[in-house]
C-alpha cells in the first residue's frame, strides 16, 4: 500500500508480461491452481511444473489491494456518494496519461445498463479504476462472463460484483412474462429463474426479484472455472449489490 506509483507501476508492468506468458505456454493453471486451460486459453500448451511456476511476490503485485480492501474502497465511495462527499477522484489530465498504457482496475462490475445506475458516479471512482461491464438485466451471459475473466485473469482485479437495483426494467419484464419484441426476450430468459426462486417470499415481490437475480448471476459468474480458481485461492472476492434509486445507496445482497 506504501508502494510508489512508479513501484507499483513496474510490478503491473512485469505482471502483465508474466501473464501474457503464461497464456503464452497455457501455464494459467499454474497460476489458478485449477484448470484454467479448460476456459480455452493456451489449453494446446503443456504445463508448467509447479517449481516452474512464477514466483509468488509476482502474483501478489498484480494488485495493491486484498479482496476485501477492495471491497471497502468501493463501499466507501458509495458513502461518499449518499452523503454528497464526493472526491471525484482519479478524473483529471494526469489521470489520463498515468493509465494510458496500462490498467489495473481494482473491482470488476457486472451492472444493469439503466441509465440510473452509473458505478463510477455512485461509487465515486474515476479513470481506471472499475472494470464495468453494463447489460440490462446484469446477466452473466457468456461474453459478460468473458469480459469479467479477462479483468480477474488479465488485470488481476481482486473484486467482481454483481449490481442489481430498485425497479430494474428487465427484472420487471421477466416478472411479467410477456412476449416481447425483437430478442428482447434473451433477457428474460436469463432472468426468470430468478423470478421462479424468488415466488412467495414476504415483502416487495419485483425487490425480491430483483435480488434473486443478483444472486443468481453471481453464482453463474462463479461456474467459471477462471473465476471459482481465483476465489479458491484467495485472489478475488465475488459478491453482490442492490442499489437504491430513491437514495443512491448501494448495500450488499447476501
Ligand atoms: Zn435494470
């Protein structure tokens, strides 16, 4: 944490070309622990042996913060956005130029794509910082989940969250069952075993929804064998969020 920016710049310099050696020789599982190659990468290679593997002071400067650090920073930005405390940090020129080679994102987000729920703005996060991935609905569909593996596999990001919020159209529409229009009901296919999971429970019925299928997403994030690898070995935290648009509040779905 103590480290300088030019420090911590040179470890993400020589992580990023460890990893991209690795997915060179297909040594990801080396890195994962687990079977990573089974996701596609370099899966022609042979593996490393485990002496051959890198060193663990490289994996542990793939990102300055633990998971849980991660997951406190992020929490504390949204109390700076509820509050009206916002630092706006990390949004100048220098900003620009700092991450213009390279980025390390400390929290990957799957977010709805409504256009009331920003993460850089509630989160009070700037340039570089969050690895946002928006689809309506925030479902873990394969090129979501694809997008999310390259944060944790590439970048190192130690955080992935799922945001759901208050009144999500999508949700609303899987709750419904409507027929839709155009593929419009891709989106509800993926949501509505969430709609089934969620029947019966006390309180707002479309809330009970909406934070099913924040669970439900989470637990589809995590059937990735690149993302469960990462949480295994304590290198990433998977969790999810509601957000609130009446208050902008955002808290933690269990
Ligand atoms: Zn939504």
């Amino acid at each position: 944490m103590k480290e300088t920016s030019e420090q911590q710049s040179f470890s993400r310099r020589n992580l990023l070309q460890w990893v991209a050696g690795l997915v060179g020789t297909g040594s990801l599982t080396a890195w994962f622990g687990k079977d990573a190659s089974a996701q596609g990468l370099g899966s022609e290679a042979p593996r490393l042996q485990p002496a051959q593997a890198a060193a663990p002071e490289t994996a542990q400067a793939q990102n300055p913060l633990t998971p849980d650090e991660a997951l406190a920073q992020l929490m504390a930005g949204n109390q700076r956005f509820v509050t009206r405390k916002r630092l706006n940090p990390h949004q100048n020129i220098a900003r620009i130029t700092e991450v213009a080679t390279e980025q390390a994102p400390f929290a990957a987000i799957l977010s709805c794509a409504d256009s009331r729920v920003v993460p850089e703005i509630a989160f009070d996060q700037g340039i570089g910082d969050l690895f946002v991935v928006r689809v309506a609905g925030n479902i873990a569909v394969t090129e979501d989940t694809a997008s999310e593996e390259y944060a944790i596999a590439m970048l190192g990001t130690p955080l992935l969250m799922v945001l759901g919020h208050e009144r999500c159209g999508a949700v609303t529409a899987a709750l419904k069952g409507d027929k839709l229009p155009g593929v419009l009901d891709s989106l509800v296919l993926a949501i509505q075993p969430a709609v089934k999971a969620s029947e019966g429970e006390p309180g707002d019925r479309l809330t009970n929804a909406v934070k099913a299928n924040v669970r439900l997403q989470v637990q589809r994030l995590q059937t990735s064998p690149i993302i469960a690898s990462a949480v295994e070995a304590g290198k990433l935290k998977v969790v999810g969020a509601f957000y609130d648009l009446d208050t902008g509040a955002i808290d933690l779905v269990s």
